[in-house]
C-alpha cells in the first residue's frame, strides 16, 4: 500500500522490522537500508536501470533477502515545495512496484539530498571516480536517515534501548 503521510506509513509497518530507501534516478535507483531498529541507514548498492521489470525484479530480491518491511521513496520536489515530472515519475513507479511487493510505500522529500551526500563523499576525502559509484546509494542512505529521524518519534521506539 502507498502511504502519502509518514504517519500512516509508519503505522502499517511492523514493529522491529528494518526498512529501505530508494533514490530513484532516470539511470541508477541508489538502494540504502535501515536496521531492525530503524536508527540508522546504511547506503547498500546502486542499481543501474534496464526496464522497470528487470529493476523491480532486483529490488525484491534485496527486499526479500534483508526482510524489508517497508520502502521509503524519495521525492524529487521542486525548491519551491511543488512536484514537477520527476515527481510524477516516482508515484508512478511506486504504484507499479506496489502491483508486485506488498509492503508499505511511503514517500519523503529528497531536496537537496544528493547535494548533502555529495558533501559528506567530499569531507571523507573520496576520490571524484569513486564518488560517482556510490554517490547513488549514499544519497539513498541520506533519504532514509531523514525519514527514519523522523519515524522513531512517530513509533516510539527508543534507538538507545537494547
């Protein structure tokens, strides 16, 4: 199901179960995932895009692998808080994956993402080839870790408990 609000989305997931972000862009999806206690994200791999089945196909397999509960799109608002194609684009893809996983689908605001995982490649001192591998999946992690900070107050679960 595709959750407009992190409130119902964090609402369907269950509790003690990790889940992912995507960073979808027109050639590569950065896939990042949390763990089972939802505290941190964890930039995983960059998949380069072929056709939606093919890439769908990939995503379950990591999904199904790491025992995803959830996924966490990130949306490519315009500066000025309005959804542009990009947008589009997304919910599109999101209403086709949900066709083929059954679990939660929720949506959090990518502005200025790339640009931030873009800064923490440069202040590790990342060499420019290697930026461009995984700069895809860091901005992935930097979407879910935003949503993530923002779901532990929503499903009060206490990241510092054991």
């Amino acid at each position: 199901m595709i959750h407009d609000e992190i409130e119902t989305f964090v609402a369907a997931l269950p509790r003690n179960a990790a889940v992912a972000g995507l960073d979808l862009g027109e050639r590569t999806i950065g896939v990042a995932v949390s763990d089972r206690r939802r505290s941190v994200a964890s930039p995983l791999e960059t998949i380069r895009r072929k056709k939606f089945t093919a890439d769908a196909e990939r995503l379950v397999q990591i999904l199904s692998a790491r025992e995803i509960a959830g996924v966490i799109l990130g949306l490519p608002r315009n500066m000025d808080g309005s959804e542009g194609p990009r947008c589009q684009s997304t919910r599109a893809f999101a209403r086709n994956f949900s066709r083929l996983w059954t679990g939660p689908i929720g949506f959090w605001d990518e502005r200025l993402s790339t640009v931030a995982a873009e800064r923490a490649l440069l202040e590790a001192d990342t060499s420019r080839a290697r930026r461009a591998q995984v700069i895809d999946h860091v901005a992935a992690a930097v979407i879910l870790q935003g949503a993530l900070d923002r779901l532990i107050h929503l499903d009060g679960i206490d990241p510092e408990a054991t």
